[in-house]
C-alpha cells in the first residue's frame, strides 16, 4: 500500500529556468532573423535601418534594422545566459523588464514621430507587452518556487 502521491504536483526545476531562458532567446533570434527574410516580412524595400521604416514581419509587425538588431541582441543573450541558473533567471526578468519599457515607449510617444526610432506600431506594441509579460512571469515563477535558492521537492 503506498501512501499519498505527490506525482501530480509540478516542480519547477533548475532545468526548467535554464530552458525557459533558452527558449526566450530562440524566439527573440527567430524574431531577428523572420525580420531580415523579404517574404516574410512585406514590404522589405521600404525598411529602413531606425524610424520610417514601413516593412512589415508578418504583414502586421513593423520591423526596421536596428528593432531586428534589437530582437538579435536578446536573442543572443539569452542563450548564452541560459547556461546558469542565476543567468537565466536574470534575463527572463531583465528581458521581460525591456520589452515592458519597449510596450510603454510606444504607448507614449506618438507612433508617427521620429521619436518612434524603433519603427513600432498598434501590433509590435501588443507583440512586446506579450513577450514582456511571458518572461518576467517565467523569470518570476521559478523565483517563486525556489526562494532563498531552496531546491527542494516540497510544497
């Protein structure tokens, strides 16, 4: 006879942070590179390396050279700060933190301006308050499951 199981709990490992991290960074290089491919991204002769740029990823995101530099950089970073638990955890909340300034920015200012160096529009705007949220809640979840470094397997 066994007693209580606990096999459907779901404990959040170091494993888990360091492929969140991994998987954050993949996406934000997909983002980079979807962005410099004509076809997928419309209107590719119209881009334009900060404001003023037109090109669309998707038909919907707006996209320029230095918002896909941007996107390649935080790519980059997170794969390579996902080979430590402390790094991981660092950038899915440093990064979250950046796409969150990123959303408000282009709440703020008049997306029309040159003040919009980024190239941003309504849908980039949505697509950088999504992956803001998603990182810092990973970063965050994993904070929460593990305070003080504690690694063990209890509620």
């Amino acid at each position: 006879m066994t007693t209580a199981s606990h096999s459907h709990d779901f404990h959040v490992t170091h494993d888990h942070v360091r492929s969140a991290s991994m998987g954050m960074g993949v996406v934000f290089l997909l983002l980079a590179i979807l962005g410099f491919i004509p076809g997928i991204t419309s209107q590719y002769g119209s881009m334009a390396f900060a404001s003023g740029s037109e090109a669309l990823m998707f038909g919907a995101f707006q996209v320029s050279i230095l918002l896909n530099l941007v996107y390649l950089a935080v790519g980059a970073v997170g794969v390579w700060m996902s080979r430590s638990v402390s790094g991981a955890r660092n950038f899915l909340i440093g990064s979250g933190a950046l796409f969150l300034v990123m959303w408000l920015y282009g709440l703020i200012i008049n997306l029309d301006s040159a003040a919009n160096f980024l190239s941003f529009n309504a849908s980039s705007n949505w697509l950088h308050l999504i992956l803001g949220v998603v990182a810092i809640g990973l970063g965050v979840a994993f904070m929460a499951r593990h305070r003080g470094g504690d690694t063990s397997t209890n509620a």
